[in-house]
C-alpha cells in the first residue's frame, strides 16, 4: 500500500513538473503571451498607488530613500527621508541613488514641495537635480523650495593653483548652481512635450538659506497645514551650520540628526519624541578598515578614515541619546560601514542592547516606512520596496 502512496504522490509530482516545463516553454516562445503578461503587470504596478493614501490618513510617516552613506553599497543610497503628511511631501536631503529608491517606493513625486538639505557635503545633495526634475515630470506644476545652510562662516583657505578660493557658496549658489547644469534639460522637455503638458513653472528651483539659530534654538523652516519641521544646530565640525530636524504632526513627533558627532542638541530636541533617525558610524570597524588600508600603502586614505571617526556618532552613542531622550523607536540611518550581511550587522550593534535599555532600535534599510498614526502612540515599520 505504501508503494502504491509513494507511485501516485510521485506521477503527480511529474505531471505538476511536465506542465511547468510546458508553461514556461509558451511564455518564453509565444509573442502574445508575452505581451498579455506584460500588460497585466503595468496594470498591476500602476493600479499599485495605495502609497498615495499615506498623505491624507491623518498620520506623520517617514519613508528612507537612502540609508547609506559615500562608501558603496549595493542596497543603500545615499542620505535621504521623505517626510509625509497633510498632503505634503517633504524630502530631507537628497544624496546620490536616492531618487530612484524614492520611486521606487511608489511614493507620489509630483506632491514634493520642498527639499531641506542638513548641509552641504556631496552625499547629502548629489540628487538635487534629480528630485528637482522628476518631481516635476511627476506633476509638480510649481516651483521647488529648497532650504539649507548659509555658506561657512569663515573657511579660511588658501586659494588653488589657479586662484580659485573654496568655501564661498551657500545653499542660494548650490541651488543656482542645480538650476544651470538641468536648465538645457528642462527646454528639452518643454520642447518636446509642449508647455501644457509640463507646465514651465514647475522646472523652477528656489533657495532658500536657513536663519542660523542659536545653540539651544530651533528654527522653524517649513509650516504647512498641520506639518511643522524645525532646523536646529548639530555638530559636524568644520561643516557649520550644520543641522538636525524636528518633525510635528498631529501631536506625533519624528527627529533627523543630520551628519552629527554625539552633541546634546539631539538629546534636547528629541525628549519624548515618538522617532529618532540617527546617523550611525561604527568607530570600531572603521578603526579595523585602518590596518588593511595602510597594508596597501595608502596613507593617505588611512588617515581619511580615521578623520571621519571624530565627526559621526556610534551606533552605542546613538543608542544612549534616544535613551536618554526617551524616545520610542531608534533607527540608524547613514550607517557605515556598509552592512552587507549577517555578520557585520551583529558587529554593528555591539553595545547597543545595553546602551538602549527597554527601547526599540532598528538599522534603517532604503525602502523602510515609518508611520506614526494620530490620536495614537503607536509606532508601525513597514517596507514599501
Ligand atoms: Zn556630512
Ligand atoms: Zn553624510
């Protein structure tokens, strides 16, 4: 009787592969079939808008669309958070790959309708033209603000061979600067698809430079039905200013630290704050990246390294701040070294357990949404990739 069990189990299974090996020979051979899947696909990924829900839910999210950092890393673009709420849409920062991850959550792009930058290093604005322009050609039919630091306060450098001083734009000459190298790309697109259709005004971008606050201050840079977002100083010294952002909708409360060593302005901002995203820099594996650098004879590089240990938090420094700030779920963000398994993700977060006592933490991953919902203390994670 067994025998018998284990014949019929066993000519199901071929039949059950006979018509795999059929199926997949008509979708690989046959044009029609091919084209029907296709088209049962797009409308699939275009009837896939629910994200579009999340600005009039009544709740504050916060979505990664890059959560690394300039080392690369196959999963993780550069720095980037889209703030969604009241019908916003606020991206902060806008770092290199960062666009694509942003669309790739089926976020809605033409409802963007500011971008603030925490400072000005190449990992934080290298999407600006980007965001500028697909946002539009997603259906932003006005201009694009964009806020971000006054230029340093007194860089103080010997100028190049050539005469050339560095350290004398400000977010005004970056967004300037954006505006110049997309401006023959915005004429192509109204040429091409006609001015009805991608409606001039929306290629606009405008700058908007920060009012630096105080230490102990914030700064209000975004007020828009309900959604408040605050600048305040962090230190990531010499670039200054610097900022961290304070998040407030329907009572719930989200903080970016920016690009930060540990500095107490993050600890005051985020007391009882639902959310704290924070940048996070193992110093003990940067630290071990040291010796096989020098190994290759690169002191150069070596010394590098270990200059980037002196301006970002640890995972553990990060951990005591939400700690002591008292804020619900902790999220590492900017992380370096890039984490690219297992391993390196438990040494990573040697110490945190400790540090963080009773509170959630979590490493951030592009595509990570995080929604605060109103008239509630919840704090859902969900992915959208
Ligand atoms: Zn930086
Ligand atoms: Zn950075």
């Amino acid at each position: 009787m067994a025998g018998r069990g284990v014949k019929i189990v066993g000519g199901i299974a071929a039949a059950v592969v006979a018509l795999a090996v059929i199926a997949y020979g008509v979708v690989m051979t046959v044009p029609s079939v091919q084209d029907a899947l296709m088209v049962r696909v797009i409308k699939a990924r275009l009837s896939d808008r629910s994200q579009a829900a999340l600005l009039t839910d009544g709740g504050l999210h916060l979505a990664i669309c890059g959560s690394g950092s300039p080392m690369p890393d196959p999963t993780r673009a550069n720095a980037c958070t889209a703030v969604i709420a009241g019908g916003h849409i606020v991206i902060i920062d806008t770092g290199p790959g960062s666009w694509k991850k942003f669309a790739q959550m089926r976020l809605p792009g033409g409802k963007i309708d500011t971008i603030l930058l925490t400072h000005l290093h190449s990992d934080h604005i290298g999407d600006l033209g980007e965001f500028a322009v697909q946002s539009w050609i997603n259906g932003r039919d006005k201009p694009l603000d964009i806020f971000g630091p006054a230029k340093l306060p007194s860089p103080a450098l010997a100028p190049d061979s050539e005469g050339h001083e560095y350290g004398t734009s400000g977010t005004l000459d970056v967004v300037k600067g954006f505006a110049l190298a997309y401006d023959a790309d915005s004429a192509y697109r109204i040429l091409h698809h006609g001015a009805d259709y991608l409606i001039p005004d929306g290629a606009r971008i405008v700058g908007h430079e920060i009012q630096t606050p105080n230490r102990d201050e914030l700064v209000t840079v975004y007020d828009k039905d309900g959604l408040k977002i605050s600048a305040f100083l962090v230190d990531h010294h010499p670039i200054e200013p610097a900022y961290g952002f304070r998040v407030e909708y329907a009572g719930r409360v989200a903080v970016l630290s920016g690009d930060t060593k540990k500095t107490e302005s993050v600890e005051r901002f985020s007391k009882g704050a639902d959310l704290l995203i924070h940048e996070a820099l193992n110093h003990d594996m940067v630290k071990l990246m040291e010796g096989p650098v020098k190994e290759l004879n690169s002191p150069r590089l070596s010394k590098m390294l270990n200059d980037t240990i002196n301006y970002h938090t640890s995972p553990v420094e990060a951990a005591e701040i939400a700690k002591a700030a008292g804020v619900k779920l902790l999220v590492y963000s900017h992380i370096v070294p890039p984490l690219v398994n297992a391993l390196s993700e438990k040494m990573f977060m040697r110490g945190v357990a400790e540090a963080r006592g009773d509170g959630d933490v979590r490493i951030g991953h592009d595509g990570m949404l995080i929604s605060l919902p109103a008239g509630s203390d919840k704090v859902e994670v969900s992915n959208l990739n």
